[in-house]
C-alpha cells in the first residue's frame, strides 16, 4: 500500500492533471478550474495515495453547511474520486474511502454526499433516495407557455445583481449555506454545465428594479453534444422563476429543458400544475458516517415539524456492533445503514414497519436536502 495523506496546496496541481486524465476530454476545461472547492487550495481535506512521491489516487473532499430552516448541518461532499490507470485493482480507492470517513467523524460532521454511485460506494453504505420529480418542459407545455406572459422583466443577469442573487439564493428554506464570493465563484466555474458540454448563463425576473427570481441555466453552444439543456438552480418566487424558464426557452429555441425539483419545494410544484414528471433518486449516493450524530444535529428542525411525535422517538446505536436502533414510543425497531437512509431521506421508505408506526414517522420524515447537481455539485 502506498502512502496516503492528505494532498497540500502544493500537490494539488497534480490532483488536477491526474482528474483531468481519468474524466476529462480534450474539449474541456480542466477541474482545476471547474471544481474550485477541491482543487483551489482553500480546503486541504482531499486525501491522495502516493508511490514514489507521485500521486496515483485522489478524493476530492469538500466540508460545507446545509441549511433546513433555522438549523445548519456539518456535512462533506465527495468527488473527483480516481486512481492511475497503471495504479488501479490494488484497494487504492476503498482506502481513501476509509480515510474520508475517518476525517468526516473527527471534524464532527455525520453525513456525506457523494457524486458518485458505483458499487465501491455501494459497499461502504452510500445509498441513493428517491426525493426529486424531473420535469422534461417544453415550448407546448401548457404551464411553460402560461408563465411567458408573466408580469417580470426576464433579462441576462449583470454585475449589479450580487447582491439581489444572494439574498434570493438566502432565502431558500433548504439550501447549502454560502457566502457572497462562494456563490460567484461556484458560477464562474461552471461545474455542471462543462460536464455537459453546455454553456451556463444566469437569468433574473425583475419587477420595479427589484429581483424576484433569477434561474442558472445550461444551454447548448458551440461544442456537439447530446445533453439536454437543464436548470441547474433557482430561486425566488415559483411564478417568476418559471416566467424566467419559459422566456429561456423561447430564447435559446429549446425543444426539451430538464428541471429536477426536490420535493420539499411545493411552492414550485404547485406552480408547475399537472406538468408531468418522473419520480427519481436525488443525484449520486449519500452516507450517514455517525447516525447518533446526525440525529442530533438535524433534531431541532425535527422539533419543529412535530414536538409531539418526536418526543416518543428516540435514535441509539446498539454495541456491540454498533447496529442502530430506533424507537418509537417504546417499539425498537432494527435498521440497516440503507434502512436508515431510506428513512431519513425517501419519499418512500423501503422500511418494513407496524402501520401505526409508518404514520407517526411520516409527520417527521423525510428530512429535506437540497438537489445535488446543482452549484455545489462536487
């Protein structure tokens, strides 16, 4: 095994070219520049394996918070996980993985998000859980064609509009908790749209020299590629989002437009009507490193949505295997780690439970999180 350590600002420049080698093409950019989280220096949390001082494995680890409601949670995002091809079948990637979950339970966090959904994740209890509805919009769709006659001015964004973008962006109710300069930098990069082989552009509704709604949007441009122009994320009122979607759509001349929702925004549900959907997993696979932990953390937001049930519910982990337990008003209940993801996180747990159990669980879950694939994607 070679050595692994935590990669240096210094070093970080050969986690680029060797990312760049396993994901990227000639057409784009390099991820040193798109992914500004892991590769800027700013966080030394990314481990790397290392024979002969060379680096030949990475994983990109990037600490934030989450924002649900008043509460703020601790959590690590995952990606740009990749070995050397001359370097791979020698466990290089599960010891990383080891080593991410050992920092992610010394800094206190509990919960990661991981870009990925390959069996190694799998294996270390990642899980998905359906939480989004993809709407796939079109210029014949009766809500698309209805919100073009909104009220709002639809324009490009400019420079003047940092400020109204960020307190638009605040004032989502689940939402990754970002700074001003975080949230131009994670534009600027572009992410989700480079890998796509889109172009990203920002687009706002504004009413007497006020932002109501602003919508990050990929669009085809100059290079080919089949990818389906999509919203990566918006904010502000439903309507005047949507107004800003469909004049997007009339504009760029686009056929099909991909808009995941979460499904705690019932705001922009409601606002999307009948429009049909499919029910999907919220992008890559999520891991709860200390489930203790995460109870504790997320129960003031669960105390708000119902102090009553919570109050007959309690979380533990069982020794000697440090199996976890769940009871409900007296009623233990034995949950597996994808058990467990499915209950915190699922529109439809895949949990074999009492019916009187089911539905006092339901006043407390699912916990929202935010969409994935969006600015904060790593």
């Amino acid at each position: 095994m070679g050595d692994i350590r935590f990669v240096s600002r210094e070093e970080l420049k050969q986690a680029a070219e060797l990312s760049d080698l396993v994901f990227r093409d000639e057409e784009q950019t390099s991820m040193a520049a798109k992914f500004p989280g892991i590769f800027s220096g700013s966080y030394l949390s990314s481990p790397g394996v290392f024979e002969d001082g060379q680096l030949v494995a990475f994983a990109g680890l990037v600490p934030g918070f989450i924002q649900m409601g008043a509460v703020s949670v601790p959590v690590f995002s995952l990606g740009s996980v990749c070995t050397h091809p001359e370097y791979r079948g020698r466990g290089y990637a599960n010891a990383l993985l080891q080593r991410v979950f050992d920092h992610i339970d010394r800094a206190g966090a509990s919960l990661l998000l991981v870009s990925g959904t390959r069996d190694l994740y799998i294996r270390q209890g990642c899980h998905t859980f359906r939480s989004v509805r993809s709407y796939l919009l079109s210029p014949e769709n009766e809500v698309v064609r209805r919100a073009a006659a909104g009220p709002a001015i639809v324009r490009e964004a400019e420079e003047r509009d940092w400020f109204g973008l960020q307190r638009l962006a605040e004032n989502r109710e689940v939402r990754y908790d970002r700074s001003l300069y975080e949230l131009a930098t994670l534009v600027r990069a572009e992410a989700i749209a480079d890998i796509y082989k889109l172009k990203q552009k920002i687009y706002v509704a504004e009413s007497d020299g006020r932002l109501l709604a602003y919508a990050v949007i990929a669009v085809r441009d100059k290079l080919k590629t089949e990818a389906v122009p999509l919203v990566i994320e918006w904010g502000g009122a439903p309507e005047a989002a949507l107004q800003v979607v469909s004049q997007v759509i009339a504009a760029n001349r686009i056929s099909e437009l991909q808009f995941q929702v979460p499904w705690h925004e019932t705001e922009m549900i409601r606002a999307l009507g009948s429009s049909t959907y499919l029910e999907e997993p919220n992008p890559g696979t999520v891991k709860i490193v200390d489930p203790v932990r995460l109870w504790q953390q997320i129960h003031p937001y669960l105390q708000q949505k119902s102090p009553e049930v919570l109050s007959g519910v309690e979380l533990h982990s069982a020794a000697p295997e440090g199996e976890i337990v769940l009871t409900v008003n007296g009623t233990a209940v034995h949950l597996s780690d994808m058990e467990l993801i499915s209950l915190f996180f699922d529109t439809q747990p895949q949990l074999e439970l009492p019916v009187a159990i089911r539905e006092q669980l339901k006043e407390l879950f699912p916990v929202p999180l935010p969409y994935a694939s969006g600015l904060n994607f790593v």
